[in-house]
C-alpha cells in the first residue's frame, strides 16, 4: 500500500504589522498625559499601547511604558503642584 506524495507546506506565521500608527499615538498620548490631563491622556495612550501590542507592533510595548510612566508621572507632577499652589 502506498501514500500519496503531498508536498510539506510549514507553517507560515503572520509577520508583524510594519505598521506603527497606534504606537506612534500611544507614544504621543503618553508624552502629552505627562503635563495635561493625566487620566484622560495617560488611559487613552494605555489603550492605544495594548492594542498595538496586540497587534504585533514593533513599538507597541513602547508605547504601553511611555503611557504609564505619563501617567504615573502626570498624576505625581499634578500632586505636587497643586499642593504648593495650597501652601502646605
């Protein structure tokens, strides 16, 4: 008994997106979420992060640490200027 000869086709995984457009606007959220409006910047630029993460972009993890640190960072910033502005 004999088989037929299929031709081995390997797997071929999907190559990562050459794309970096969310992980550019992650990137710019994070910088902007440092000096304006941490919640609203520094989340929407997390978000943008993880989905180009997901995506497979080459600056998507990136972007995710650029939006946190703007986050954290904005939220402390904000913390200590306006406690000055209170003069305690």
């Amino acid at each position: 008994m004999s088989y037929p000869n299929y031709p081995n086709q390997p797997y071929q995984p999907q190559p990562p997106n050459p794309s970096n457009t969310l992980s550019i606007v992650g990137i710019v959220l994070g910088c902007v979420a440092f000096l304006f409006c941490p919640p609203l910047f520094g989340i929407a630029g997390i978000i943008c992060g993880a989905i180009a993460t997901s995506k497979g972009e080459r600056l998507g993890k990136t972007a995710l640490g650029v939006s946190i640190a703007g986050l954290v960072g904005g939220l402390i910033l904000g913390f200590v200027v306006f406690q000055g502005m209170q003069g305690i």
